[in-house]
C-alpha cells in the first residue's frame, strides 16, 4: 500500500478541465454565441464576484480531491483550461476558492485552441464541452471527452465515494472488436470474440488512465474488498462475448467492481443504479441518454455517432 501511494503521488493522476466542464455557463456562452467576445467579458466581468454554480464535471471533481490526504502530496491533482483570458480568469478562481477546491493551476488561452497545453500539462484524462479541443487530446493520446449538461434528475447519495463508469469497445478497449463487427456482422464478431477469449485486447483512448484511477482504487480498497473508488464497465456486450472483457482486465490488472452486459438495453437506468457520478462513452446516443441521470462524457472514436456498434442480444419486452 504505501509504495503504491509512494507511486501515486510521485506521478498524480491529473484531470485537465475546462471552465464550462466545471462550471454551469450555459447563459454565458450563449451570450458569446449571440453577441460575441466583448459582450461575453463585460457580462462575465460584470459577474465577476457572483459564485458560479456547479458544472457537469463538479461532482465527480470535488470527490476525486477529497481523497487526498491533508498535508501530504496530493494523489489527484486539477489543472484549469480555458479559453478565458486571464482577464477573465477571477471569476472561475474565486469561485474555486469558495468551494473549497484544491485548484491553483491553469491556463487560460484567450481565445486559442487548447490541445497543445494539454500534452505541456501532462493530464491523464481531459474534460471540456469543446469538440475540437477534446478531439485534439484524444489525438495526442490523451483520454478526453466532450461533457453535456449538469443531469437534470440525478438524485445525489452524500457518500466519500466517487464512481467511475466506462463503456469497454472503443473506450477502455481498442476499436478493434468495433471492426470486426462492422466488416463480419455480429456472427463474425461472436465468432471471433469466442476465438480470442483469452487474448487481452488493446487498450483504446481510455486504457492507461482507466490504469492509473486502478492504483488509487487500491489504496482505498478495504479489507473486506469495497474501496472509496468504484469502477464500473458498462458495455453492449452480451454473454456471449463477455469472457475476453473480463480476461483483458485481469490481464491488466484493473478490476472491475461491477461490469454489465446491457445489449441493446439503455444504459441510462444500469448507471443510475449503479451511481456512477461520470460516464464514458463513444456513441452519442448513449451520451444523450445518459446524460438525463449522470454526467456523461462521449470520447470521439473511429465511428459516426450514430452508428450501431456491437448490438448484442435483444431488449426484453
């Protein structure tokens, strides 16, 4: 345990998140839109010591920071970017101040595209509403995704938890079984799961930082097995082709506190049971009808959106 937190805290798991992740700036951002930049400032300058309320991204943040240890280096660390000048830049740290957010670094780009901090920065795993620069990072080799707004009936359980779910094919995994399917059809891809159950697939845009949120998952892991940080994987596999997720993962070394095989389920209602506080997925319409319960992330990935991907098993009358 405390070389893994030796481990952890030499290289903290580091979130890159923008402001309109973090925080609720619908109004804001659609005054830019409307009326463009010096609107947007003189709004936001007029706000500038009016508390920002809490963002898509906010829960699953504020949780991950609570468990760092007080006076210790941290395990996960946040860094702010933004699009903001650093004009603009109080509003957002005077409202992390307020919260009581260890947040104190950032970057704040007036304007100008992201993607190259992101690398500078060093994250695992970036969060923003901005397609392009959320595209950027997954390009170089940084998980990310493209956050929606806050859930509108997401009841919030006060626990110290913080739960992480992640669709697997695309994500967490490769794109390779994506593949297999669209060029074979479901038989071909049953078929050639079966066959390679106990090969462990690659990893996809998710792999490593679903790696690095697995060493801060042991360090809270209990002696009865139940750690503060809850992983879940939430996948349209069925059970016939179920073997080679749980084979990879052991593979890897990340367990799974809960995996569900959904089919052609929706997933809205598994990851409202389940509580997740985020979720990953690579299909908008999963995104779409997620993001109604919890705050849902869609990672670009090698299809479009509306592709049907891996549509295994049928949903029950």
């Amino acid at each position: 345990m405390d070389d893994l937190k030796k481990q952890l805290r030499a290289n903290p798991l580091r979130i890159g998140i923008s402001t309109r992740a973090l925080f609720k700036l619908e109004e804001e951002h659609s005054v830019f839109e409307k009326d463009g930049v010096q609107a947007y400032a003189d709004l936001q300058l007029k706000r500038e010591n009016k508390l920002l309320e809490k963002g898509a991204a906010f829960e699953v943040v504020e949780r991950l920071l609570q468990l760092n240890e007080n006076d210790k280096a941290p395990f996960v660390q946040i860094v702010l970017l933004s699009r903001n000048s650093p004009d603009l830049s109080l509003r957002a740290f005077n409202s992390i101040k307020e919260y009581g957010l260890p947040v104190v670094t950032g970057s704040f780009t007036s304007g100008a595209p992201l993607g190259p901090f992101i690398p500078a920065w060093r994250v695992d795993l970036f969060l923003s509403n901005e397609h392009s620069d959320v595209k950027a990072a997954i390009e170089a080799g940084t998980a990310a995704a493209r956050l929606g707004p806050v859930p509108s009936s997401y009841d919030r359980v006060i626990t110290d938890e913080v739960r992480i779910a992640f669709d697997g094919d695309a994500v967490v995994f490769s794109s390779e079984s994506d593949q297999v399917y669209k060029a074979e059809g479901l038989e071909g891809f049953r078929r050639h799961e079966s066959e390679n159950a106990k090969k462990p697939m690659e990893g996809g845009p998710f792999g490593e930082f679903l790696k690095k949120l697995s060493i801060l998952r042991a360090i809270y892991l209990d002696e009865s097995g139940v750690s503060k940080v809850r992983i879940g994987i939430v996948t349209a596999r069925d059970s016939a082709a179920h073997a080679r997720v749980i084979n990879t993962l052991r593979a890897w070394g990340t367990p799974a506190d809960e995996a569900h095989f959904v089919g052609q389920w929706d997933k809205a209602p598994i990851l409202e049971a389940f509580g997740a506080h985020i979720f990953f997925d690579d299909q908008e319409k999963h995104v779409l009808g997620a993001s109604k319960v919890v705050a849902a992330g869609h990672v670009p990935g090698p299809h479009d959106g509306g592709d049907t991907v891996i549509p295994s098993g049928d949903i029950p009358k």
